[in-house]
C-alpha cells in the first residue's frame, strides 16, 4: 500500500503490480506479466509478474516504479464496511 492506495504485493511466486490501465495491454506482452485473476475475474490495471523475470534489480524496478508512477494518480479502493 502507498498513500492507502494498492500498489505492489506478493502472492506466491508472483508480484502484483497496479499500473495505468492504459498501459495494460502493453504491459502483458512482457515477458512474465499476465492479467490478474485472483478471484476469478480479470481486474484491467493489475497484473501478476513472474518472479523469474524479476530477476535483476533493474526488472524489479521497472514494474515498482510502473505501480508508483500510476499510484500518484488512483483512486484508492472502497474501504469495506464492518
């Protein structure tokens, strides 16, 4: 989370990754990234990232620095209600 607003995560052996759904279909023709689908439903502006490809400093920092670049700009998630 960055200013309360999702941004990056892990989840297995994957990194989530929120970016510009206007670089969404962009972003899955790189090598790795596929949509996020972690509750069934494809989720345009999240996408998984393979944790074979984050396999340098310079990878791993693209994909952060995609998620923080969009992260200025999101709306932050609804907050659930107890």
């Amino acid at each position: 989370m960055v200013n309360d607003k999702m941004c990056v995560g892990v989840e297995k052996d994957r990194m989530m990754v929120r970016l510009d759904p206007g670089k969404y279909d962009e972003s899955l023709k790189k090598e790795g990234c596929t949509p996020m689908d972690f509750s069934g439903k494809v989720m345009k502006g999240f996408v998984f990232v393979d944790a074979a490809v984050l396999n340098t400093k310079k990878n791993v920092s693209y994909w952060v620095a995609l998620a923080l670049d969009y992260n200025k700009v999101a709306k932050p998630s609804k907050k659930k209600k107890k």
